[in-house]
C-alpha cells in the first residue's frame, strides 16, 4: 500500500478504494491499524464508508486527550457511528449528537447509578449461577458461545425483567442472529438497494421482530400497576422517563417535557441489547482465554475469592484483558467545525479516531505491551488515555460501571466450579463482527471441575 498525503495536508495513508479500506479495517482492525501505523506513522489516513468517510488514527495520549476534552458540539461521535443506525435505530444512545444526546443521557444516567447497580448484582449473581449449572461439568467448550447464552440472559432478566419462558426461547435465536452481523452485513444494510437481496432481508425481518418484542416489553412496563416495586432496568427508565415529564418546567429543556417517547426508549433498549450483552460475553472470553493460558494468575485469582473480600486481582485481570484485547477497537468523532488535535488543525467534516488498538499497544504506557500482566493494574488507575476500552469524555460508555460489575461475577463463578485450560496454543486471533472484535475460534478451551 503505498503512501499518499491530500492536498489538505492531511496524514498520509493507503491509495486502495474506499470499499476495500472499509471492508479491511472493519474485517481486521486488530491487524489494519499496527500495520498502517508501521507504514505511515501515528497519525495516518484511512478512507472507510459510508459515503466515503475519511477519517485520521490518532494514537498519542495528548492527541486522545484533545479529542476527548473538545466540545461535543464540535466532536460529534453519533455521526461516527453511522454505521450502527440500521441496526440501533435513529435515537441510539450512541448516534445521537448535541442537545439530543446530553437529554437522554440525562435521562438514562439514573438506571445507571451506583445504588442501581449495586441492586442488580443479585439478579446478576442468580442468572450465573443458573446459567453456569447447565455448563458441561468437564471438558472442551466454545466459552464464547456460552458466554453469549449467558449474558443474553442477564441482559433479558435484568434490563428488560422478562421472565415469560416460552417469549424468551422465541428471542434467544433472532437477537444472537442478529448482533452476529459481520462487516459486509453492516455495510450492506446502509445500502437500500442490497435490503432487499438476501442475507440483508433476514437480517431486517429479525429486527422487526426484535422491535415488536421491546414493543411488547415498553406497552407492558407503562402498564403495569407494579411498576413502582419493579427492579428491572428498563421499569427504571420508564420511571425516569415519566418523572421527567411530571417534573418542574424550570427544571426542563425545551425537549424535555415529554420524557422518552416509546420509540425512543426502544432504541435505548435496542442498543442495550446489542451493545450490552455481546460486548461483555467478549471480554468474558478473552479474559477466560488468557486464565487458560497463565495458571499462574488464574490460581492467584482462586485464592484471592477463596479469602473472600477484596477483588483488586480479579479486578486486574479484567482490566488487562480490555486492554490487551479491546471488544472495540476504535471510537470515532465527527468535526462539525475545524478543530486541532495534536498541534496540527483538521478542517471540518474529517473523522478524528482515536485507536484503541493503538494506545493499548504503546510501550511508553505498557512496558512489553503484548504480554498479560494483570499487574499493571494493581494499585494504579489507568489514565483515560492510556486505557479506553468504553470510550471517554462525554461520550464513555453508560454501561461501563455495569459490564465491569457483571464480569467480575461471571469470572468469580466461573473459576469457583472450574479449571480452564487451553485447547492447543490457546491463541486466538480477533475476528470482527458488527463493530467487536471476538475469538476466531470462539474461545476454545477445557474445563475441568475444582
């Protein structure tokens, strides 16, 4: 790929057609960017779609922090997901931008909290353990695989507070159908003319499905005359939504004074949905890949939940493992109006992306960075731009204190009943689908019971 620099006096980067750059970096990121970063430099150029997005690689923890720390009305990162609004829906969480976005964060920040979070741990706790006894007491697994079943189910029971069996077993197969989107299916759906080809039709009757089912789920929360002693997340932001319509008119923005509307709270829990369960069953995987791969740690970790108290360990090998292998592997900003990051000014509409990937892999932060050492973390809190796995700024995830709570669960239960070991090399290269990056081989290794 030989080197070009734009006559914006833009980084330089590959000359390949748009297509095949966005096919390769959503396909292989984990591959793209060390190599264009060998090729060109930190920063560099790539040209993805849809139409024809140009965006700039950042990498340098003072470039991170420009992108982070600049105005939202400036960054926008809805736009840089444009990609996920076929799927997410026009009021995503993660596609809105400005006064919109700021709203509904406001509103979705309450189910959020620390006391809310503190409270599903329970539920959380109840669902693993029902989920880990229908495991294979001993032998090989694809821990991906399981791990999927198992936060769907987290997310069904703790966000949506469904318990109707016989609903559950209709969804299970249409949502993993679905967030199984690889790149091809991604860029396919912002095409309208490939929406009526197959595989694209399906992947759009089992949305439609899927929306039907959160229809259902809304109707009935705004129903429900228990509503009040409801736990579940999605009561909570009805809740929310409701106080906020009933609340002082001072205390409102002009877009406020009807709460969340029952299309945009199934965007809200659509991206929950999809955002929320695969993405941890992923980090699960990489994080029970590595144990298997480093009995060392993973008896460290056994002794550190024998004692009880503390999880500073287990809370360790959960950040190294987000940090070694990032479910995402870059988050993007949209300029609405030149801006600079790293002393050099970008004029507007250009995306900024700053590379997880990357900054992950830096030896400046992480000394031998391609090796696990949960140690890293013991003690220290990683910098926001040093360690991004749920984004930052204004824009970092919603969900993060939430999936780190889950993990920590699933991993205490997980090594309480077993002993993972590795299935061969227990290598697994990252492969995309949707905008994650999971195991090739889903995560291959063997259980054997404690």
């Amino acid at each position: 790929m030989d080197s070009v620099t734009t006559d914006n006096g833009l980084p330089p980067g590959p000359r390949l057609p748009t297509l095949v750059q966005a096919l390769l970096t959503l396909s292989a990121p984990a591959a793209v960017f060390p190599a264009a970063a060998r090729r060109y430099g930190v920063p560099f150029r790539l040209d993805l779609m849809p139409k024809g997005r140009r965006i700039v690689a950042v990498a340098d923890p003072a470039d991170i922090k420009d992108v982070f720390a600049g105005s939202p009305s400036v960054f926008h990162a809805g736009k840089g997901n444009e990609l996920l609004r076929p799927l997410l829906g026009e009021d995503s969480l993660l596609l809105q931008d400005g006064d919109a976005h700021a709203r509904a964060r406001r509103l979705l920040a309450p189910a959020f909290g620390r006391r809310e979070i503190s409270g599903y741990r329970s539920l959380v706790e109840e669902v693993t353990a029902q989920q880990l006894s229908r495991w294979p007491r001993s032998g090989r697994i694809r821990a991906h695989v399981l791990l999927n079943e198992l936060t769907l189910e987290v997310i069904l029971r703790v966000v949506f507070g469904v318990t109707d069996s016989e609903r559950l077993d209709q969804m299970r197969p249409v949502v993993a159908r679905t967030v199984d989107a690889g790149p091809v299916m991604m860029i396919g759906l912002a095409i309208p003319a490939l929406r009526r080809l197959w595989p694209w039709t399906r992947e759009i009757r089992d949305l439609a499905s899927i929306h039907e089912f959160l229809d259902e789920q809304i109707a009935a929360a705004r129903r429900d005359p228990a509503l009040a002693e409801r736990k579940d997340l999605l009561a909570l932001l009805v809740r929310a939504s409701a106080d906020d319509a009933q609340g002082p008119d001072d205390e409102k923005g002009p877009d406020d004074t009807q709460g969340l509307s029952d299309a945009e709270l199934r965007d809200q829990l659509m991206t929950l949905l999809a955002a929320g369960h695969e993405t941890t069953a992923t980090a699960m995987a990489w994080s029970m890949l590595e144990l298997a791969r480093h009995p060392r740690i993973q008896d460290r970790c056994v002794d550190e939940i024998t004692r009880g108290g503390e999880t500073d360990y287990l809370d360790a090998v959960l950040k190294e493992a987000l940090r070694l292998h990032p479910v995402v592997p870059m988050v993007m900003r949209e300029l609405q109006e030149p801006a600079t990051v790293g002393g050099r000014t970008y004029p507007r509409g250009l995306t900024i992306s700053p590379s997880i990937v990357l900054a992950h892999r830096a030896p400046a932060a992480y000394p031998a960075p391609k090796d696990f050492d949960p140690e890293r973390f013991l003690g220290d809190i990683p910098t926001p731009t040093t360690w991004l796995p749920f984004g930052g700024g204004a824009r970092r995830c919603i969900g993060a204190s939430f999936a780190m709570m889950e993990g920590e669960v699933i991993l205490r239960q997980v090594l309480e009943r077993y002993r993972l070991a590795p299935v061969g090399s227990g290598r697994e290269w990252p492969r995309s689908r949707n905008v994650t990056l999971y195991p090739w081989r889903r995560a291959r290794l063997e259980l054997r019971p404690r």
